[in-house]
C-alpha cells in the first residue's frame, strides 16, 4: 500500500486515464465535492472546477477533453492508487492527477473559466476562500 512519500510523479503521468472515463458523471463530480470539500481541498477543488469549465469549451479539443474526463473520473473514482479512505493521504494521488490534467490544458484555461470556477468555489464555500486560490 502506497503512503503519501510513495507517490510517484511518473506513476501519476502514467496512469491510463482512459480507463477511468466511465466514472464520470457531473452528479457524480458534484456529489464527491459536496461531500468531501475539507479532505480535498479548496485548491484541489479549484483546479478539477477549472477542468469541469474547459471540457465544457467549444475551444477544448477532443484529445484534451477526454484526459480532463478521465482526471475527474479518477477524482470521482474510491478505487485508485490510495485509496481516498486513508486519513490525511487519500487525496494526494487525485491532487497530482488533477494537477496533471490542469498541466495539459492550460492553455484552454481563459479568464472566463477562471472567473466561472472561482464563482462556483464562491457558491460552494463562501467568498472568504477565495483569498486563498492562486492561479
């Protein structure tokens, strides 16, 4: 079983994120952050809402959209590589395989997504936490 010093980049980079495609779902994408904000994280929760809005964008080509679903599906997925059960760990591999996916679209990433990911933070947690979100 993997602990959080055990994470390795290159596994995360190497994950076949294809194969977690049918895990997503927008309820499902809602529900796991709804019930999960404190474990996640706001920064973590920032970076797959700024996902969610460029998979959305006529911009986002095909290739770019299918490993954002893929990175919110692994999100949404109990079953990966720690399990997100684990008290204080269980979110690090989903942070750097979301992390990734923001890598891979960044430049899809605009100022309107950002803005529409910071308001839903906003409608989600409270304005406050916004002073917290680097982008």
């Amino acid at each position: 079983m993997s602990t959080h010093d055990d994470i390795n980049v290159e596994e995360i980079e190497n994950l076949d994120f294809e194969k977690y495609e049918d895990k997503y779902s927008e309820s499902g994408l809602w529900d796991k952050i709804r019930k999960n904000i404190a474990k996640i994280g706001v920064k973590v929760i920032y970076q797959a809402l700024l996902l969610y809005y460029v998979a959305q964008s006529p911009n986002c080509p095909s290739k770019i959209k299918a490993g954002i679903i893929g990175a919110l599906g692994y999100l949404i997925s109990p079953i990966d590589l720690i399990p997100d059960i684990m008290p204080g760990i269980g979110y690090a591999d989903d942070a750097a395989a979301i992390a990734t996916a923001v890598a891979l679209a960044q430049i899809y990433i605009t100022d309107e997504i950002k803005e529409q990911a910071k308001a839903k933070i906003a409608d989600l947690l409270g304005e406050d936490v916004l002073a917290n979100l680097d982008d």
